[in-house]
C-alpha cells in the first residue's frame, strides 16, 4: 500500500489559485479512480477534480470557502503504489447541468514525482463558466437565497426523479444538498416533505440561518463591490412610447416562418444601440481606471445579463453589428439558453463592450444597474406598461416603458449619455428607421 497525494492542479490561464466550493468525498471513503472528488473555484471557472486513483480516502485539506495555492496537496489517498504508477490521467469530461469552458486544458501528463506519491495529475473537468464575471444587481435579475444550494448532478437527479428539492433538508454549508442528502430523502419516501408541511402553520419563526459566502456567490458579491468602489456611476432614465414598435414586433411574430425565432425586445434594443454607437464609441469601450487606457470598440459585442440557476451571467452575442433583426434573435436565444442550461463555453460567457439588462414583465418603473466592468455602460430594460399620456389637448392611452441606463462617469459625460439614450429613443419610437 502507498499514499497516492493529490495536487491542485494548474488548470492554466495564469491561475495560481482556487477556492473549495464543495467536497463530495470525506475521511475513510473508498474511492474509486474518477469519482467526483471536489468542486473548486478560480477566476475563470468552476471546475470539478476527479480522483486519478481508487483507493481510500485518508486525509482532506480545507473547508468550502478556504483558498488554497495551486500546488497545494488537497487529498491524501491510500493506494496500491504499483497499480497508481502505471495509471493514466483520466480524461476531460464535462460534468452534466453547467456551463462549461469549453477550451483544451494544459496538458497533464505524468511527471516524476517521489515514491510517495505515485501517478498522474488529474485532470480537471470544467464545470461552470464564470469568466465573464458577473455583477449582481442589473436590474435586480437574482434570484435570492430561497433557492436550494446543490451541485448540478444533485440537481439532475432530482428533475429526473421529480423531486422539489425545495423539500430536501440539506447537511453541508449553508443547508447544501448532497447526494447522500437526495438518497435520504428517497429512502424516506418523501416523509421529510411531509414534516416540513406540517411545520409550516401560524407559529413564531425564531431560526436564524448563517452561512459563508462562497463560490460563485463571493464573486458575484465581489464585482459588485469593485463595480462600485471604483466606478462612479451615472445614472438616467428615460421613458418611451412603444406603440409602434409593439404594433410592428406583433406583426412580425405572426408572419414569421418556422424556421425564424419569436421577436422579443432585446433584438430591437440592440439594433438601436448598434447604430447610435459609432457616434458614442465611448459607450461601446472597456476602462482600465488603472492604467489610464479607455479601448473603443468598433465591434458591438452585446453581452445580455442573465439569470441563471447556477448565478448571474453575461452570455455575449459577438459581432452583434453583423447581424440583422432574426440573427440577433436566434443568437440571444441561443447563447442566454445554453447559459442557462449550462453549456455555455468560455468564448460565449466573455469579451462583451456594452450589456443589456432586462427584468422582462417584473421590470418596475426604474432601476439603477450595476456596470458590468470594465465595460463603461449598461442599458437596463423596465416593465412596459400602459399609461395616460397627454397628447393633442387630452390624455390617450399609450404603450410605455422606461429605460434605465448607467454610465462609467469618468469616460461618458452626462450629456453624451442623455444625447446618446434620446437617439435610441427616437429609433424605437419610430422603428421602421431601425432597418434604413
């Protein structure tokens, strides 16, 4: 028998270091080689380790939350020393339920290494994308800390088994779901749901739930701080009429074949953008407040805020200025599903130069979103509604909705920004200029 000593791999881009989300192994636990071992965290993704040996789990190294160094030994397996030397690094795999990055991850053969420690490095699989780095608070998309914390796998198998997992008590961090929670909750013959039902009547709360901010959510929480701190944010707000283009959108809808997707808003928003900011390069740009160098950007590349069950993300439609009204459609559709659904890759979770925020039929009266840095605008979408407007000597009945946008103050002037909303404006109010 031999110790088989597990390293936090390299997973490359510069990474030098990562942060547990989740353990799915403990102390004295057979393992067998490419079992699910550990969820990490880094800048870019989260990525899931699989166990390169089987053996028996003798010793792990930290908690969720805690940072560890690239290098660092993270588990200690009990092995047979021959039979781990001659093992090969198992293959990448995408885990089921995130988006993943799908790029080539550095090369992880096996290199010598003491007795002690025999075998290959495993290699990572990637498990969600958060390159693009998404700050809570555009236009309020999350969806709170109602919703049950679980791994994706837990959460296939529970919409394969048909399981709320509102239902199922959770035992890790925070009241996170694991699979042995899940087989619990099966062998219980749904009792636990039962019970909770129960408890739910007219009697005092009195629980107080804490838990450490970690993973995707620490991120989430970080940007939006850094976004803050560092951007002095301007806002404005102005409202629209939306008759024509509402009138314009329906005809479209019902004409539209088979093969063309149904017309949201944002295709259109996105074509007015697309066309008032080469006269506001400013707005379509990144700021490095450090360095001192605003980049402008010919490319419109849209990125479109997300709500998704794994956070808040920024799938980006590239090259949005070459597509026309049902390109840009398909492809909003396409890349906020494959987010969602998560498969997104790296290449469609980043590089966005302006983002769009939309509360679809939640949308309030106005909201106050976050940049998304290094970008130096967003452009948030509230509800449309109907409301008395006077027109001609009376009030009629009009179709309206607010845009709430903000703008990076050191790069965009008040006035360009207010120039710059009035002309998109004018392109959805009257949209027949959108396609001139």
């Amino acid at each position: 028998m031999g110790l088989f000593s597990l390293k936090l791999p390299d997973v490359g881009e510069g990474v030098v270091e990562a942060e547990i989300v989740e353990w799915h192994i403990k102390p004295g636990q057979t393992v067998s080689e490419d079992d699910h071992l550990v969820d990490i965290m880094t800048d870019k993704a989260t990525v899931e380790i699989p166990a390169p040996v089987s053996g028996v789990i003798k010793e792990i190294t930290g908690e969720p939350g805690d940072i560890l160094a690239v290098g660092s030994v993270i588990v200690t397996i009990e092995t047979d020393a021959a039979a781990a030397s001659d093992e090969e690094a198992p293959p990448l795999r995408q885990a089921q339920g995130e988006d993943k990055a799908n790029k080539a991850l550095p090369d992880s053969k096996p290199t010598p290494k003491p007795h002690s420690e025999p075998g290959p490095k495993p290699h990572p699989r990637i498990q969600s994308g958060a390159g693009s780095e998404p700050v809570e608070g555009w236009g309020g998309e999350e969806r709170g800390s109602a919703r049950p914390l679980a791994s994706p796998a837990v959460r296939k198998r529970a919409l394969e088994a048909d399981i709320d997992l509102a239902c199922v008590k959770g035992s890790g961090p925070a009241g996170r779901i694991s699979h042995q929670d899940l087989d619990d909750f099966i062998a219980s013959g749904g009792r636990q749901m039962v019970s909770s039902a129960a408890q739910m009547g007219r009697t005092k709360r009195t629980g107080i739930n804490e838990h450490k901010v970690i993973g995707l959510r620490r991120k989430i929480a970080q940007n939006l701080a850094a976004s803050k701190r560092n951007i002095p944010h301007f806002a404005y707000i102005e409202d629209i009429e939306m008759d024509a283009l509402e009138n314009l959108r329906a005809h479209l809808n019902a004409t539209r074949t088979k093969e063309q997707p149904k017309l949201t808003l944002l295709p259109f928003l996105s074509l007015a953008l697309i066309k008032v900011l080469p006269d506001f390069p400013q707005a379509n740009a990144h700021f490095d407040g450090e360095a001192g160098i605003a980049t402008h950007y010919e490319a419109v590349h849209m990125g479109i805020a997300t709500a998704t069950p794994n956070g808040l993300m920024v799938p980006v439609v590239k090259h949005a200025e070459s597509m026309d009204i049902w390109e840009l459609a398909s492809e909003i559709t396409r890349v906020c599903n494959a987010a969602r659904d998560g498969k997104g890759t790296a290449d469609e979770l980043t590089g966005s130069t302006i983002t769009i925020t939309s509360l679809g039929a939640l949308g309030g009266i106005a909201s106050t979103p976050v940049i998304n840095a290094p970008e130096t605008a967003i452009i948030g979408v509230n509800k449309l509604q109907v409301r008395p407007v006077w027109q001609d000597g009376a009030f009629a009945p009009r179709k309206m909705m607010n845009l709430s946008s903000s703008f990076d103050h050191r790069i965009v002037d008040g006035y360009d920004a207010a120039l710059m909303i009035s002309k998109v404006k004018a392109l959805l109010e009257n949209p027949a200029t959108l396609f001139m």
